[in-house]
C-alpha cells in the first residue's frame, strides 16, 4: 500500500514545494514525505495513499475513512475537506 507522510512545520523532506509532491503523486510514488499541506485530501484515499500526519517529531497520527477515535469525534468521509479539518484543529483531541 503507498502512504504519504505530511510535515506541517518540517522543511526538511524529501518534496517540500508543491510541484516536486504534485509530481510524485501524479507518478503514484509509493512512499512521498511532504510539508505541503494543501494536498491534504479525501482524494488520496482513491490513489491507494494511507494518509499519516507528523505534527511534531512526536506525535503522528493516521487518518483514515469511518471512525477516528482518539484523533476526532467525526466520522471521515469521502466528501469532507481533510485540509480544512486540519487546519482548525479538529485532528488534535488526542
């Protein structure tokens, strides 16, 4: 299975502007590390990509389709907007 780890506050990975990852996303790599947080998207899911975020070295967590639990209350569907979810901190109820 491919996987794509994003590093919010990382520049230090391997695709750290958005045309090296929409590239290798394009190409189906199967393992991107990125801090290019806009790809942050349902659609990976239909690209075979398990998605994991590295908030900090830390704490990493795994955002899958259904139930999250610990990481949020909300069921994950296809149609909500993984980015914005993120960005208003919905990830962080750990």
């Amino acid at each position: 299975m491919k996987e794509i780890h994003f590093y919010p506050y990382c520049e230090g990975v391997e695709y750290n502007n958005y045309y090296d990852t929409d590239w290798a996303i394009k190409h189906n790599y199967d393992y991107i590390d990125t801090n290019q947080m806009s790809f942050l998207s349902t659609m990976l899911f239909n690209a075979g990509y398990r998605i994991y975020i590295h908030e900090d070295e830390w704490f990493v967590y795994e955002i899958k389709l259904g139930d999250n639990k610990p990481f949020t209350n909300r069921e994950i569907r296809m149609c909500n907007n993984l980015f914005k979810l993120w960005r208003a901190g919905e990830f962080n109820n750990v």
